[in-house]
C-alpha cells in the first residue's frame, strides 16, 4: 500500500527499493499478489520491473546489477546485487508503528503479549530511528472500570449478548438494555462498545466510561445481517438531515465548547464566536446552556432559548423557595 | 520526478551500494548513466540528487576516496542503509497491521504505509484479514500536527500565533518542541517556550495559521527524563478535588453525580441528599446544569456560586 495523494517518483524509487527485497524474501512471488501488496496496477509493475532489470553501471567495467523475469506471472530476482535487503526506517516511520502500538498496548490488556513481542522487535529492528518515538504519545481515556474492556472483548469473541446499565448524559439518565456486540472501537481518545442495541433495534455505540454496570449473559449474541457497523474513519458523529441546528454565541470564556463538541460552523466575531451544532436531541443543550451562564447564549431555535429561560428560572425557583443552605 | 531522474536515482543507489571505496564524483558520473556531459551542469545535477537521497533517509556517506587524496568521495554503507533481520510471529504481524490502520485517515497513513512496505519487503506478511475486536483511529485534524510532528521528529524549534482559552487576541510564540501527545482525543505539544524561559504546553486546535520552523534540524535537545505526556496530564488536570459537597438531588435523576457518591441517602419525599467531593468552585457550573433537579445545599461559597451561574443565564 502507497499512501494517500499524488504518486509522486519518491515514492516511486521507495517502492523500486522495496520490491527487489520483497522478491527476494519470497523467492518467488506472483504478479497480481506483489501489486496489490504495492497498491499498484500490474501493468504499473511491470513497468517498475522492466526498469530495474534495465539498471546499468557503466564503469570499471559496464555490467547490469540486477537480473530478475518475471515469465508466466512469476517474478523471480536471480541477481539482487546491492539492493536485497529494504532501506531502513525512517525516524519518521518507526515512530508512526511504535506510537501506535504502544497505545494498542495501553488500551488493550488482553492483546498485550503480541504488542508487547512487536514492540520490542520493531524497536530492535528500527535501532536509533526508534529514539525519538518517545517524544509522541497518545493517551486514551480509561475513565472506565478496570474489566469492563476485558469482559467486553471476551463476549465479542464468545459471541455473547450483554446486559448494560449504561448512563446518558445528556438526559441524566440512567438506561438498561441487551446489547449484542460487534467490536470495540477506540476513536478520538475514547473506548467504545459497538453494538447492536435490542432497545433501539439499531446498531449503537455505548461510551465504556459511562458503563455503569454489565453482565455477560449466557445467551448467543444475534446481530442482525442488516447491523452496519460504523465507518470509523468518517468520523463517528455525522448528523442526519432530520437534526435539529442549534445556534450558540459564545463569550471567551465558554469558547471550549467549540473545541468540545463537533460544531458544523464557527464563526469569530470579535471576541464572541457563533457556532452551529446538530444533533437530533437538545436536552443535552438546555443542559449546556445552563452550565455555560452568561458565557453562552442559545440564539436559534427560539423556543430551545424560551426553555433555557424556563429551567433556569426553575432552579433559581428552588433556591428561593426555602430549601434552606445548611445551618447546622 | 521524470522517469530519467528517478532511473539515474536508481542507479546512484545501486552504484553507491555495490561499491567497496568511496567514488568521487568524477567516476560517479562515469558509472551511472543519465548524467550530462558538461561538468558544470553535472555538478548541480549531482548536489540535487544527494539532497533528494538524503530526504529518502538513504545515509549517503562523504569522505576521502583514499588516503592522501584532496577530493571527496561518495558512498552508502550497506550495514547503515540496510533494515535489520526481522521476523514476526503471525500474531505479531497482526498487530502491526492493526497499528499502521491507527492513521489511517490522518497525517501520518503515507508514513505508516512506507513503513509498511518496507517491513513486507523485510518477508512480513502484515495482512490484515482478520475482523479485529479492536479497531482504533488516531485522528490528526488540526492543521498544525503535521509541521510539529516534522519538528519533534527533526529535533526544530518552531513559531506560532496561539489563541490561549478564553483570552481575545493571539499571541507568538516560539517553542522548542519536547514532544506531541494527544491526550483523550486532543492534540497538545510541550516544550521549551524560548521568551518565557519556562515548560510551556499548548493545544493544537488553538494555534492559528501556519507552523514556521525557527531553526535547523537537530538544534532542540529534549532534557534527559522528560516525560511529555506528564507534562500535557499535568496541564490538562482538574484540580484535585479535596473539598465536599451535599447536594440534594431529585429522586430518579443526577446519575452522573450519583456514580461518584461518596453517600447518598433519602431527604423527604422525592429528593435524596448526596456529598460529592469537588476540585474548585468551577464545580458550579457543573452543578448548574442540572438545573431544578439538583441544589447545592453547602459548602455556601459553592451554593452562591451555582445561584450566581442560573442568574447569568441570559432571559
């Protein structure tokens, strides 16, 4: 696999190195599998062979190092010369594989005797490249009882259903349903159960943080052929047409809201930012207008800043209405 | 890069391997076809190719051909350009494979996929064909991670403008990176703060516009025993919290104050009475979002405060 972008002849000259040695610790190696392991057509490859077959040293004395063919859709280097083995990592590229990893391990205990053998070999392998890996790390929250994580993973491989006491937030609510789980994902710092909800008939993902409790039942997980799992790289949060957009000004002091939650737009003016959200519940905002004060203000929809209003003079209404502060 | 250039790249690389002595550029030009004939032309030819080589991390070695002789020859080592013996078990390869899919939609997939390659042209089958039970993303969506990374990595200071929280305006800094961690889902660089003489940590997503280098690779040296991801927890802390509440709570609801109870008893019809620890008074505004379903009761700073939050609540 070639990264993203433009192929530029770098790139190119890294995969021409590569692939002598790729042959090589093969033996032997099929046209179809070595293009696809290089993210390259086979015509792209042929030509990449072509090339280094056609590598020419002209003085002492002219020869042509490298000798392969590549007949009947085998490729076969007989003549690998000074290029057999693959150019060393990067700093760059050792620290990219050992900084994940080393949150692999961090996260998972359960998997942790095959990162830990991987650590050590790559940073072996990578030598002092390896050093400067320790300057990059990623810390995922584990605000989440200790075998949680480890129960999760084992009703995924047991292909179990779970019972969850699981906590939401933005109705302070506690809620408990059967879940039937799919995978653990780990995205944007923080442990998720993917899973399908039985409550919801839907495919959800339950934060391990504001787990609760959970059970392992003795009963076979069923999830639906229709389950999707979520496509983690498209981010986990897209709003759907049916959200509702809320509009929020924001004074310097509540700007982390901004920073906290997926805001569609932000716009700066002056000190202020107005900032756009979707979400398909605003309980969960009412909530936030309460605990921002003057630092926000709900400007749209105008009946979410009416109930802003309201709750807050409910709360106030408690205050005054005697609940006495502590005298003793 | 044209087809030319990168067949005359090959081949230096290939020549500079294979030989035993180091070559001047005189008999470089001899070996490897592609260059033109005007020495003047090859000697800048020459320069460019040994920069675009160096990019790559091949370790391109100048020093004397031979004893005595005036000019500079030219060669890799073998032992410094090759990747070491490596081989994993298939349970390793699996993990390694899950660990490049980490970014795989950030700044660093190109990286970790060059990585990659060169592990499986090591005789690694890293595939993944497995439904892993974990599946982990790092993302790197702040414009500023990719220059920091670049400058952790090549040990470079760095300047900024850096709109500190809840301040106006923004600031230059000029920072000697230590180090980047993210930090439950956030990306924060530490650091040497050059006109603040002092340990400095700040967030990606607050820098704005662009990460200038401020000075060539290898010219910040991260202390002995420096811990970045200490300093970004250190940063990034809420106060230990070593003062107690009571609240009262309505029955059936504040259950994020419930989980971390340290009591919880009934209080006359519908209410229950909770003690909570807390940090600062910037607990309030927590406490305040709970609106009529939650009263602080004492410490009576705390209870103002809550108060004066609900009050500020614009009408």
């Amino acid at each position: 696999m070639t990264g993203p972008g433009v192929q530029t002849g770098s790139q190119r000259l890294q995969r021409l190195l590569a692939l002598v040695p790729y042959v090589v610790s093969r033996n032997t190696v099929g046209l179809a599998e070595t293009a696809a392991a290089f993210g390259v057509t086979e015509r792209e490859l042929v030509d990449d062979l072509n090339m280094l077959w056609c590598v020419e040293l002209r003085a002492p004395d002219p020869y042509c190092p490298i000798d392969l063919s590549y007949e009947g859709g085998e490729i076969v280097v007989s003549e690998a010369e000074s290029i057999g083995r693959p150019l060393r990592l990067g700093a760059d590229e050792a620290s990219a594989l050992l900084v994940a990893l080393r949150m692999l391990a961090d996260v998972a205990p359960a998997g942790s005797s095959a990162l830990s053998r991987t650590i050590a070999k790559l940073e072996a392998a990578a030598g002092e490249s390896a050093a400067v890996s320790a300057q990059v790390q990623v810390q995922v929250d584990k605000g989440h009882a200790g075998d949680v994580l480890a129960q999760m993973q084992d009703a995924i491989e047991r292909q179990r259903r779970i019972h969850l006491r699981y906590y939401v937030p933005g109705r302070d609510e506690a809620t408990e349903r059967d879940v039937d789980p799919m995978r653990l994902l780990v995205v944007e710092g923080r442990t998720y159960l993917e899973g399908w909800c039985r409550r919801a008939e839907g495919v959800r993902l339950f934060r391990l943080d504001r787990v609760l409790g959970m059970q392992v039942l003795d009963v076979a997980a069923a999830v639906p052929p229709e389950a999707e799992p979520v496509d983690v790289d498209e981010g986990l949060f897209r709003p759907s047409p049916q959200d509702i957009s809320v509009v929020l000004e924001l004074r310097p002091a509540g700007h982390w809201v901004a920073e906290y939650y997926p805001c569609e737009s932000v716009d700066r003016r002056d000190d202020e930012l107005r900032v756009t959200l979707r979400t398909p519940d605003t309980r969960w905002v009412r909530r936030l207008a309460l605990r921002l004060g003057e630092d926000g203000r709900v400007i749209a929809p105008a009946d979410l800043a009416a109930q802003v209003s309201e709750d807050a003079a409910a709360a106030l209404g408690q205050y005054a209405s005697g609940i006495p502060a502590r005298t003793n | 890069m044209s087809r030319r250039k990168t067949e005359r790249l090959l081949g230096l690389v290939v020549c500079l391997l294979s030989t035993r002595r180091a070559l001047t550029a005189a008999q470089i030009r001899e070996a490897v076809p592609g260059y033109p004939d005007s020495f003047e032309a090859f000697k800048r030819m020459f320069e460019r190719d040994k920069e675009e080589l160096r990019e790559l991390g091949i370790p391109l070695e100048t020093d004397l051909a031979s004893p005595g002789d005036e000019e500079a020859g030219y060669r890799i080592r073998r032992q410094a350009y090759e990747l070491p013996e490596i081989t994993l078990e298939p349970d390793e390869a699996a993990v390694l494979g899950l660990a490049a899919r980490v970014w795989q939609r950030a700044e660093l997939a190109g990286t970790a996929a060059g990585a990659l390659l060169k592990l499986r042209a090591a005789g690694i089958d890293a595939e993944d064909t497995t439904q892993p039970v974990i599946e982990p993303r790092v993302h790197t969506g702040e414009a500023a991670f990719g220059p920091l990374w670049e400058a952790v990595m090549d040990r470079r200071p760095v300047t900024f403008a850096y709109r500190a929280a809840g301040r106006s305006g923004v600031q230059q800094r000029r920072l000697e990176p230590w180090g980047v961690v993210n930090r439950h889902g956030r990306w924060y660089v530490a650091g040497h703060d050059v006109d603040r003489d002092a340990v400095r940590v700040f967030r990606l997503s607050r820098i704005e516009g662009a990460v200038a280098f401020s000075g060539p690779p290898g010219s910040v040296v991260v202390p002995a025993g420096t811990d970045v991801r200490e300093l970004v927890r250190d940063w990034d802390s809420t106060p230990p919290a070593h003062r107690t509440a009571t609240l009262r709570v309505r029955t059936g609801a504040g259950y994020g104050l419930r989980r971390r109870a340290l009591s919880e008893r009934p209080d006359g019809e519908g209410w229950d009475e909770i003690r909570v620890s807390f940090g600062d008074i910037g607990y309030s505004d927590y406490l305040a979002s709970f609106g009529a379903d939650v009263i602080a009761v004492d410490p009576p700073d705390l209870r103002e405060a809550v108060i004066r939050r609900l009050k500020g609540v614009p009408q």
